[in-house]
C-alpha cells in the first residue's frame, strides 16, 4: 500500500478494554496490533480514535438498573445497546494496547466522554447531530483520503467509514487490520452498509 500527502489512517479504539482481557473484549482484538503497526509506518498522516467514557455514562448496563450488558434499550437518540462498562477516563483499560506502536499520530480523538450520549464514529455522536470537529480538520489538512482500521470493525469502525463517506471523503477499510464483536448479526450488516456506501475494502 502507498500512501501520498493527501492520505490519512485512521485507527481506531486500539484499547486495553476491546482487547483479550479487557472489560469489553473484542475476540482477538489484540491480533491486529502488529498489522497496524506495519500499515501506521506507511502512512505520514496518522490519527487515532479513543473511547473515553465518564464513569456512570448512559451507554453503561450497571446505569439502568435491571439491565444487563448487551441489553437494547430506547433513548432519545434511538436504541442504545447497554455496554459493560469500559473505557473509563484515566483507567487502564482506556489506555492504548502497550504494543500499539504509533509515535508519528498527530491526532488523538477522543469520544464518548459526554455522559448521556454514546459516540461510535469519529466524526460525530450518536445523535448524528453533534460533530467532533474531525471532518473540518482534515480538510483543513487537505487529507482527502481515509484508510480505516482497529476495533471494532461492526461499530466503530463502520460508523466512522460511513460517516466519512457523508462527509465526502474517500474511505477504505484494512480488513485484516480490523476484529468485529459481531451481536446478531452486526458485522454482516455493517459489511453490507459499507459497502453500499461506497467504502472499499482491502488487504493490508
């Protein structure tokens, strides 16, 4: 793969907590750890995406009681599925996997961190009103094209993708590069929903 100045990758939620042992474990989530650090060295423009979640926050099972993780529940915004909680500000397991290599990112964007609203894309909550500020950074950067990877390919990877082929970018996703939790069916519909959009996929 080549990367020019207009490229960008994006990974995403490389976290203790989305990794084997972590509170909200993606399976072999830490497989794709090596692959991201091959693919980050080819790449001059790097961001990464953190989930970074208040303690008590509404996307949490324990804050509806009589609830249990993986739990859909109606909120404003839509359905909420009920999480385990994870990501927790300042906690270990909302640090970065250890081996995550990525000195060269010049960008950390953190999401999720308003309490009553969950957040799975990097470029707006999950009102689907609310930006992060990610779109008119790139393009400010002049960054045109956006190479997905990390966890979890059915959530946020795939919101990220579609939300980035909205805001007018070309998107591609490194599927080796990527795991899915896979709840009913998530990762077919999402693969389906990429695609439809118009995101490419493609090996490491």
């Amino acid at each position: 793969m080549t990367a020019d100045d207009r490229d960008v990758l994006l990974i995403v939620d490389v976290q203790n907590d989305f990794c084997p042992g972590g509170a909200l474990a993606v399976p072999d989530g830490d497989a794709i750890v090596p692959s991201v650090n091959r693919l980050a060295r080819s790449f001059a423009h790097v961001i990464l995406t953190q989930d970074w979640h208040s303690p008590g926050h509404a996307s949490f099972a324990s804050s509806h009681p009589g609830t249990s993780p993986f739990d859909a529940i109606e909120v404003s915004c839509g359905t909420q599925i009920l999480w385990p909680d994870h990501c927790v500000q300042g906690t270990p397991g909302a640090g970065f996997h250890p081996k995550l290599d990525v000195p060269h990112a010049e960008l950390v964007v953190r999401k999720g961190f308003r309490t009553a609203i969950d957040s799975y894309s990097a470029f707006r909550e999950n009102d689907r009103r609310t930006p992060t500020g990610l779109a008119g950074y790139l393009r400010e950067r002049g960054l045109e094209r956006i190479t997905l990877c990390g966890l979890a390919t059915d959530f946020c990877v795939a919101f990220s993708a579609l939300d980035g082929r909205q805001a007018g970018f070309d998107v591609s996703v490194v599927t080796s590069a990527c795991r899915g939790i896979d709840i009913e069916g998530s990762l077919v519909r999402a693969m389906r929903s990429m695609n439809e959009a118009g995101v490419t996929f493609r090996a490491e």
